[in-house]
C-alpha cells in the first residue's frame, strides 16, 4: 500500500516526540526504518537520485508555511537547511517558546537509543489484533479524549491524542499517544482489556515491560475491564509504573527456544 502525505502525519508525530529534533534527512531515514515500503514508494522519480517516498516526505516541509509553523501537534522549522522538526514542550502561540529545550532532546534520545520499535508491516497488521484487544483500545482512546476535554486544555486533542497501535503494531511499546493534561507532559498509554473484573491477569510482552521502565514516568496502563463489546461499555482502572512494580506480579508464561551451539 502506498504512502500518501496525509497518512505520514501521525507518524512523524511519533517519531518527532520520541526524539524531541530531527532534521527533514533524519525523519526520512527514520520513517524508513518502521515502515514497510512497496514498490510504487520506491520508484525512482525522473531526473533524479531519489525515490517517491522521499519526494512525499519532502512535500511535507513544502507544504508547510515558511518559518515556524505547528502542524499536526508538531512544529516545523523550513528556516534551517535541512528543515528541522520539532517536539511541542509547551503549547504557546509564540512558537519559539514552545520547543522543547536541547537537555529535553538529548534525554529524549538517549531514551530511544535503549528502545527501538520492530518495522510496520501494512499487510499483516490488521492480523495482529484480536477483535477484544482492539475495540478496548478503541474505547480507551475516545475515554482518554472524553478525559482531556473534561479539563479544558487549550491544544487540538486530536493532533495530540493518537491511536498508535493502529499505526505502529505492538512493537511501538504502547497504544496511544497523549498528554498527562494542562501541564502538557507526554503520556504513553498501554491498554490492556478484559471483560471480566479488575482483578483479571493480563499479559505484557518483553517489549511492552521494556517500554514502560525506560519511560517510566511517562507511561500508565489503562486497564479496561468489565467491557462488553457489543455496547461498548466497560470501565478504566489508571495503573502507573510505581503501582505496577509494587502491586502486581511479572510471572513468565513462555520460552523462547534455541537450539544450544556445538
């Protein structure tokens, strides 16, 4: 399935948050690496060295206004060379003021180098939900926004509030993207549903346990519990990473098995 420049917007955001800077050349190189590209993508455009997907990822800056601008939760610098692409640390008018500070983006990074999502596969990711998991981060997602308009934050909820397991897959550590409220912080949602009760075992994967201790601070479960599906009605129990480590068990339930080397 081709890329279009409509659906590069939520993950760039994605990527631009995680890293807090990146320049035009980096985020090309980056969407490469967690998206499955076909061969209409990679046609290499007439006169020159690059492909279509790049010429897309350009038109992303050449549609944007000149200077600084914020576009789809994220702001866009066409002022440097290459253009930069920035983290909101704040959501202020005067844009200057809301990027997010170079120890903000070095912490930023270093956090990603330890964490790294697997490549989206569009032809297999519909495949990778069950019909329960999805449609309880579906109902997460609309509570998580139901949440934010409750407090009257002054930003664009849906450029902030983004259902990334749609995008991503598991292999992204988490399901949705927010904000923690009027402070702005990132918050990084992991949903997890059952339609029985709370006290319901629920499983995390080795890349789900290494997301939420590296962005401890930033990440929380949504437990949805008590859900029926055909109403779509359950229930939200906020779990954060202190309640996590002190009141509840990591038990392993599977091996990973390796032939041992002569």
């Amino acid at each position: 399935m081709a890329i279009s420049e409509s659906s590069l917007h939520p993950y760039i955001k994605g990527l631009v948050e995680e890293n807090g800077k990146l320049t035009v050349t980096e985020l090309n190189k980056l969407l490469r690496e967690i998206l499955t590209l076909d061969t209409d993508d990679l046609t290499i455009l007439s006169g020159r060295n690059d492909d279509k997907f790049s010429q897309i990822v350009r038109n992303v800056v050449a549609h944007a206004p000149e200077g600084k601008s914020s576009r789809n939760g994220y702001i866009i610098d066409k002022a440097t060379r290459p253009a930069t692409f920035y983290a909101k640390e704040k959501n202020l008018e005067e844009l200057s003021d809301a990027i997010i500070s170079s120890q903000a983006i070095q912490e930023r990074k270093e956090k990603r180098r330890r964490f790294s999502a697997r490549k989206v596969d569009f032809k297999t990711l519909n495949n990778e939900y069950t019909a329960l998991g999805d449609a309880g981060e579906t109902f997460a997602l609309e509570w998580e926004r139901n949440r934010l308009r409750e407090l009257n934050v002054s930003y664009n909820i849906l450029d902030e509030v983004i259902h990334f397991s749609h995008k991503y897959g598991d292999g992204a550590g988490y399901d949705i993207l927010s904000r923690k409220g009027i402070e702005y912080d990132l918050l990084y949602i992991e949903v997890k549903t059952t339609k029985g009760g709370l006290d319901t075992p629920f499983y995390m994967s080795e890349n789900e346990k290494a997301f939420i201790e590296i962005y401890q601070k930033n990440t929380q479960i949504y437990r949805v519990y008590n859900y029926n599906q055909e109403t779509n009605v359950g229930e939200i129990e906020i779990i954060t990473y202190e309640e996590l480590m002190q009141n509840y068990d990591f038990n392993p339930t599977t091996y990973k098995v390796t032939k041992k080397s002569n």
